[in-house]
C-alpha cells in the first residue's frame, strides 16, 4: 500500500522547514535525505528513520518499514511533524550515516 496523497503533503510540508533535507518519491512510498544521505522512509503512512548509534532507539517504537526488511527502524511518529525535533534526528542520523555510494558512469 502506498502512502496517501495527503502524508506526503505533510511530510514535504515538515522538509520544507528543515534545511538541507529533502524527499525522492519512491515506488509510491518517499525516501527522505538529509545532506544528500538516505536517512529515513516514508512508508504506508508510517514515518520510518535510519536505525544508526545517533538515535536512542529505546525510546521509539521499532518495525521493519516493509516486509522482509532485513532491520527494524526507528518510528519517531509522535515527533517526525514536529520540524524542529525532526530536523534534530535527521541531523544526528546523517552525521554517522554512510556517504551515499559513487554512481557508476557508462
């Protein structure tokens, strides 16, 4: 199931408060980017980050954000409209995320 017309309207709403980040829409669902880093998924209407050592994820809830994901990520929903709060963890995610991979030419 895709994520409505309306979650993404909120999401890029909540984006567009936070510099540097950014969505790509993907197969119906978004993936969110932070300084041009992956950091975080919208999926089903479910806002889903990263799981890295930068977010304390005892204190969220933790789901795969589609089946057969091969880790839980964090699901910060009670905060991840609140741009203030969420440009915190997005920034915190993307400062030990790994560098997106070199494209490949040709």
């Amino acid at each position: 199931m895709a994520s409505s017309a309306e979650t993404l309207a909120k999401l890029e709403a909540v984006l567009a408060q936070i510099p540097l980040s950014r969505y790509r829409k993907m197969f119906g669902e978004a993936g969110v980017y932070f300084n041009d880093k992956m950091v975080a998924s919208l999926c089903d209407d479910r806002f889903f980050l990263k799981p890295t050592q930068a977010v304390d994820g005892s204190a969220y809830e933790m789901a795969p954000p589609y089946p057969g994901a091969k880790e839980q990520w964090v699901l910060p929903e009670a905060i991840w409209t609140d741009s203030e709060q969420l440009g915190g963890l997005l920034d915190a995610t993307a400062a030990v995320a790994p560098a997106p991979k070199p494209k490949k030419k040709g």
